[in-house]
C-alpha cells in the first residue's frame, strides 16, 4: 500500500508523513527529495535553470517510478504535483494507493510559509504578508479540483500533529 499526502506547500505532508511511516513501519519519501536526489539539483535550481515544465515532467516521470514501486510506503507529494499532466489520475486510479488531502487555512498556510519563502521558488518573490495571504488564496483556489479528489481530507488546523495521524489511521483500518 501506498499512503500518499498531498496538500498545499507548508501543510505539513513532510512532517506527518515521516511520523506516519514511522507508526506504520513504512518507508517515507518525500517526492521533492526524491527529485532533488535523482536530478542532483535543487528545487529552485531546476526552476532557474531548467525551468518549471521541465520540473513538472521530471515530476510526473518520477511519481509514475515510485506509484508503480511494490514497498509499503508514505509519500508526500510537492503542493503542485497533483495538478499537473494526469497526476492526480494516477493517484486515484492506482488501487494500491490511498490518498489524503491534509487541509490547513489560507491564515495558518501564510503564517508558516512566510518564514520560508526564500526556499520556496513559487513565493520567494512575494515581499510581505499580505502579497503572500493573497497569492495563496489565488493558487488554492486554482488546486481545489485536484486536492478535492482526495479519498480522505484531513483538516489540520486544530489538530495537534498525532490527532492528525490518529485521524490518518482511522482511514486505513
């Protein structure tokens, strides 16, 4: 089985995801890590250099490798990975995988990503809060459709980190 969390960047697919791996006893990937390792480059490298289609087949190409791997694993996808070529087709046609949506407000999502920005090349350009709360409203307003295909939304905002993984396990029990 494949646990596979998406969401907007900054929701917490990374930090859930490795503490669900551990509780599950699977093996954790993080799909922008796994890219990072296979290209030998970084995010905003890729970004800079290659430019965000290249980024985005790179993506697809190694979903597809890891969605078609047999290992029990979680997987935390990048915020735009669902939403991108027939991603979230895969996701949701693959019988083996079981796909969570972790959902945090727009408030909570600006409030973690602002700190961050500079390692973010899709916000590293946004200078106060403001542009920041906006930019994200826009962008998930644009998501929705893809992070709404989910099998299961958890809604992280008033959830201590093992609430939210407890509410994971309900699911897959």
């Amino acid at each position: 089985m494949i646990v596979v969390l998406m969401g907007y960047m900054g929701s917490g697919k990374s930090t859930l995801g490795k503490e669900l791996a551990t509780v599950l006893n699977y093996d954790f990937l993080d799909l922008d890590a796994y890219i990072v390792e296979k290209e030998m480059a970084s995010i905003s490298d890729l970004f800079k250099t290659k430019g965000e289609i290249y980024f985005r087949k790179k993506e697809t190409e190694y979903l597809n490798e890891l969605l078609d791997s047999p290992q029990n694993m979680v997987l935390a996808l990048g915020g735009g990975t669902p939403c991108y070529g027939k991603n979230i087709d895969k996701l949701t046609d693959s019988a083996n995988v079981v796909l969570f949506y972790l959902k945090l407000s727009i408030p909570l999502l600006s409030k973690r990503l602002f700190k961050e920005r500079e390692k973010r090349p899709l916000i590293s350009h946004l200078k106060s809060k403001e542009e920041l709360l906006e930019f994200i409203g826009k962008h998930l307003f644009e998501r929705i459709q893809y992070y709404s295909q989910a099998q299961y939304t958890i809604t992280t905002d008033s959830k201590s980190q093992q609430d939210a993984i407890e509410e994971i396990l309900m699911h897959l029990i």
